[in-house]
C-alpha cells in the first residue's frame, strides 16, 4: 500500500485536493462518479477533473459530463480540464509536481492508459498527469477497466423490438436521434445518456447501461499485473476498493 502521508496537502481550511483522471471507458465510469461524489459530500474534499478527449466523449454518453459539476463546480483546484483547456503541454501538470494534490485517481482507466503508464509514455492529459504524478511523489490510485469481464454499454435501440414509430426523434433532448432510411439511428457523439428515450419509448425498445460480457487479452491482464508493481500506484479492483483506499491513503475519518 502507498504511503498515507506521500504527497498528503492540507489545503485551504485544512481540505484535501484530489485529481481525478477520466480515460475513455465506459466500464466503471458511472460508479467511479458515484465514489468521488460521496467522498466530496462527506468529507469535503476539493477535486480537480481532468479528461482526455475520449473521456470527455464517454463521460458524455454515460450521463456524468452534464453533472461533474457536483463534483467539480469550477472553483480554484475544482476546475474541469480538458485537454483542450490543458493544450497539448498539458499546463497544469506543474501543480503535480508541486505536490498540490493528495492522490490522483485514474478511475476507469482504459488498457492504452494502463500500457502507457506502465511504458512511461505521457501523450494525453490523463497519461501526462500521471508521470508528473509519481515524478512529484503523489500516490497514484488506478482502476483498470480491464479487472472485470462485465462491461457496461452507452444507448442503443433493439432493432427486434422497435417498430420504427419515430417516437424516440420527438423526445430526444438533444437531437441525438435521428431517422435513416425509415429507422430511427441514435448517434452516440451527441448521446448525453440522459435516459429519457429509454423512459419514454412505447415499445420499451431502447436500453442504457446493460450489462455485456468482454473477454480480456492476456495482453491487458499482463499489463494491469505490471502496472501493480510501478512504485507510487496502487492497482485496485472494484469501486468499493477505490473508494476504500482513497479514504485509507488521504486519512479521512470513515
């Protein structure tokens, strides 16, 4: 286990300051969410977002990008970064290695984040983040997408049960529906997986977030069992173990 006092910041008012970094998978994202939420609302923590590109696009489609202002609402070390916000030099990384930050969280983290991490490759916000991280001596927390065979998947519409109403086109907030050759087509780049075609659809024919089994590579498994041994990470295997560690490194009272 990392050592509870490496990198530990007793900010304003004697607050925490935790980084969490979203990658682009949709495995674990929206109980990743859950974790942070509940640690920010009990003990009061100030957490900082960072997002690559692919995960802003997923935290989109899984109904978090349009409520991470719970967590982060935009105050000073509550900011939402992007990598557009970053720029490609990621300007923030700097608060890492001047060990601003309590723990940075990796929660999901994709196999290319996990192999990147494990290689010492940083060509992304979140990768990026994560050398200047261990490089400033803040602990690391990171939960591979990968640990589990069970997967969640963004909106989709059963082509078996849908009867092509168009119901769907009416309903949806954000035009994200739309119809192709008599069929509605739901196009995931503008989904905010808000859920209300799901509630509304009178065939019951559009599903968010079921469960879907996966196979993992043997490659991401090897990977995931090397990144257990880079110093400054600790690997864990389940939201209730994230939220577990975060609270036993930072020492927050349980």
């Amino acid at each position: 286990m990392v050592d509870a006092n490496l990198g530990l910041l007793r900010g304003e008012g004697g607050l925490h300051f935790i980084a969490w970094g979203i990658t682009g998978s949709g495995s674990f994202m929206r109980e990743s969410f859950g974790v942070l939420k509940r640690i920010k609302e009990k003990h009061g923590v100030k957490i900082t977002t960072y997002m690559s590109k692919a995960g802003e696009e997923v935290a989109r489609m899984y109904g978090i990008l349009d409520r991470i202002g719970d967590i982060s609402p935009g105050n000073h070390y509550e900011e939402v970064i992007t990598e557009e916000v970053a720029g490609a030099s990621c300007t923030y990384s700097g608060r890492f290695m001047l060990g601003r930050y309590g723990l940075l969280v990796i929660a999901p983290a994709t196999s290319n984040t996990v192999a990147k991490i494990v290689y010492g490759i940083s060509d992304s916000i979140v990768t990026t983040i994560t050398s200047q991280a261990l490089k400033g001596g803040v602990p690391v927390v990171v939960l591979p997408s990968d640990v589990t065979e069970e997967t969640e998947v963004p909106c989709y519409i059963d082509r078996e049960v849908c009867t092509n109403c168009m119901e769907c086109l009416n309903r949806c907030p954000y035009g994200a529906i739309r119809e192709l050759d008599g069929v509605p087509v739901l196009d995931l780049t503008r989904c905010h997986g808000c859920r209300v075609c799901e509630l509304t659809c009178p065939e019951n024919a559009i599903h968010c977030f079921q469960k879907a089994r996966i196979k993992i590579r043997e490659l991401d498994r090897r990977n995931i069992e090397a990144l257990r041994r880079v110093e400054g990470v600790t690997v864990v295997d389940d939201p209730d173990q994230l939220e577990d560690t975060i609270v036993h490194i930072l020492s927050l009272p349980i």
